[in-house]
C-alpha cells in the first residue's frame, strides 16, 4: 500500500517521465530511509510483481490498478518490407490496467472538456 500511496503522491501527471531514480528519491524522502534503503524496497516490489507475473498471478494493488498476464495467440503477420506472410508465435506478455483511484487522478490532472446541452 506504501508503495502505491507513494507513486500516487511523487508523480505529477504531467508530459514528465517519473525515472526509477525519482521514485527511489521520493521513498527516501517520504520515509526518511537512506537511498540505498529506498532502493532495495522499490528493487523488492517490482521484483515481488515480476515473480507473481512470471507465475501467472495477478497482480492488484488497489487503487492504483492491477497487472495480469495475457495470452496472446498465434497469428499471421507480414514482413512489411518483402510482404511475405509469417507466422507470429503465441506468447505471454504482461498487461496493466488502471484502478479507480489512478483514472480519477489522472483524470482531475487535466481539465475535461463537457458537452453543452441543448
């Protein structure tokens, strides 16, 4: 829950890339933890989601959102370049869908537009 409290509050929405550096910089200073600390606690987390992915679990952190892993099947493609066909190999690939609590705020970051009604 910490961690997601703290992605919440560090991140501005903004055109802005939050780096793994800042967000270790933001565990430091919202836990008074060393750098190294706060570094091993983000290594910790995201190591806990990539090893529940890897089993295929899900992954919720309410209200933040939830991570899944998704079975993609195989397909026919083609090489844009000769335009011979190919087949794609079914394959698992990671997916993240957002929580309440992340569409609300990212909604409130920007201003919407309404429709007037006549």
């Amino acid at each position: 829950m910490l961690a997601v409290f703290l992605l919440l509050r560090c991140f501005d929405f903004g055109e802005k890339t939050l780096t793994k550096a800042e967000l270790v910089d933001a565990v430091a200073t919202e836990t008074e933890m060393s750098k190294r600390q706060a570094g091993d606690v983000v290594d910790l987390i995201l190591d806990e989601i990539r090893d529940a992915l890897v089993k295929g679990d899900k992954v919720q952190l309410i209200p933040f959102g939830s991570f899944v892993v998704r079975d993609r099947k195989k397909r026919e493609g083609r090489n844009p370049k000769t335009g011979a066909k190919l087949t794609i190999p079914a394959r698992r690939v990671p997916a993240f869908t957002a929580g309440k609590g992340l569409r609300d705020a990212v909604a409130g970051g920007k201003k919407r537009a309404t429709a007037k009604k006549r």
